[in-house]
C-alpha cells in the first residue's frame, strides 16, 4: 500500500496509538502533520520515527478542544501543504470515575477532547477535502462506543456520540469523494495504560484476554492504514473493531 504524496494529520499523535498511526502513515510515504499538547521535546521522537522514513514530519501543539487552536493549526497545515488527503482523529482523554463521584468539570473536559475536537477538526479538514474532491477521515473511537463499561461516564457517552457523528459526515460527503470510518480499538498497551497498570497487571489481565494479550499500538496502525488507502476506496461509513474478539460472547 502507498501513500505517496498525500498529506496526512494525526491529532493526539506524540505516543502510544497516535504516534504508531503517524510512523505508519509516513512509511507508506505520506507526510505527517500531528498535533498534542505536549512540549516539542516530548513531541520529538514521533518526528524523529516520521523522518526516518524519509517523509516530511511536523509537530503542532494544538489542544483539539479549543477551537482557536485549531483553526491556527490548519491555518499552517495548508499554507505549508496545500492540501490534506487524510485526517486520524486519534486525540482522547479519559477521566474514570462514577456517576456520584463525577465533576462538572470532568465531564466537560473529556467532551472537549473527545466530541468537540473530533468536530472541529473533521469539519475544518472536510472544508478543504471538499474543494479538493477527496479524502479520507478516520476516526479512532473505542469498544467503550458499544459496552458501557462501569466508572467511564463521560468517556463511553463520547465514544459512542463519535461513531454516530462519524457515520452522518459519511452520508454528507460521500457525494464529494470523502470517506470516513470508525475504528474502534479494544484494550491496547500504551503508555497511558502502564501509568495505570504495572507490566505484571497488564500481562496477567492480558492473558484474561480472548487472545491472551493486549492490542500493539501498530496493529490499531496497521487498521488505520488500510482504511484511508486506496485498496479502501470502496469502504465508507464502516466501524472496523480491532479488539481481539474482546466483544464476542464467550462460552
């Protein structure tokens, strides 16, 4: 599969399934744009995995909540590019808590991140897309989307708004030459998960695991890759879950 020439944007792309998604793109020979909130030190190793396949790599600090951010952000995307081909919404945040224990607050960020990133972004690159006559859009949801799994409120609620959102920009700009799809990854070992768990925690409830293992951040990637490839040309509004069978009933 190649990507050669195109022009891609990856939000939340610094570490774990962002900066997995930004290398795999540039391998395929696309030039990767990704964004984070992070300092440009903490940003550099993404670049340096981007660059090292030869492809133009540059990092934007942008939070996707803020709307300003955003706009300042594409801004320079197309007056360095001129274009953008592809756009992964990857950018999440999570707060887990209960229902009693939530804050306003709480709910409020991960919706910013979540929802109203993924808005502003795909509306801002579907603008461009559409004067362009292609894209593809692909949108990094969760299994959380579908099972509402206990103390993750705000975050199942978004996801599963996201796949909703996802599919309806779909229906609009099909008749453009865009495409847009849903991935939606199951338990996948980034960094934000071993700042939770401990490498025995997460081997031992891996194993618990229909295939006895957390997802590789390459392998969500890998996905990533295909859908805004060509040999994708035909795939529209489609939700890919790659969890490992982690939704499947079990006997």
């Amino acid at each position: 599969m190649t990507l050669d020439g195109r022009v891609a944007v990856v939000t939340g792309g610094a570490r774990g399934i962002g900066q997995a998604i930004a290398a795999e793109l540039a391998r395929c020979g696309a030039d990767v744009i990704f964004c984070d909130v992070c300092n440009a030190e903490k940003a550099s190793e993404t670049v340096d995995l981007i660059r090292r396949h030869g492809r133009h790599g540059r990092f934007i600090r942008a939070d996707v909540g803020d709307r300003g951010q955003v706009e300042e952000m594409f801004r320079q995307i197309l007056a360095e590019f001129g274009r953008i081909d592809i756009l992964v919404n990857n950018a999440a945040l999570n707060v887990r808590k209960s229902l009693i224990d939530l804050d306003v607050e709480d709910v409020q960020r991960v919706w910013s991140v979540v929802l109203w990133g993924l808005f502003h972004c795909s509306q801002l690159a579907a603008r461009q897309m559409v004067e362009q006559k292609s894209g593809s859009i692909v949108v990094i949801t969760s299994v959380h989307a579908v099972r509402p799994f206990p103390n993750n409120t705000a975050y199942n609620g978004a996801k599963a708004a996201a796949n909703h959102m996802a599919q309806t920009w779909a229906a609009e700009l099909v008749r453009h030459g865009i495409r847009v799809n849903v991935i939606e990854p199951g338990w996948t070992d980034t960094p934000g998960e071993r700042t939770l768990y401990t490498e025995e925690q997460i081997r031992e409830e891996g194993s618990r695991l229909p295939m006895g293992r957390l997802a590789s951040a390459a392998e969500i990637a890998n996905a990533v890759r295909f859908l805004v490839s060509d040999e994708a040309a035909y795939i529209s509004g489609s939700v890919l879950r790659v969890d490992g069978g982690l939704m499947l009933p079990m006997t």
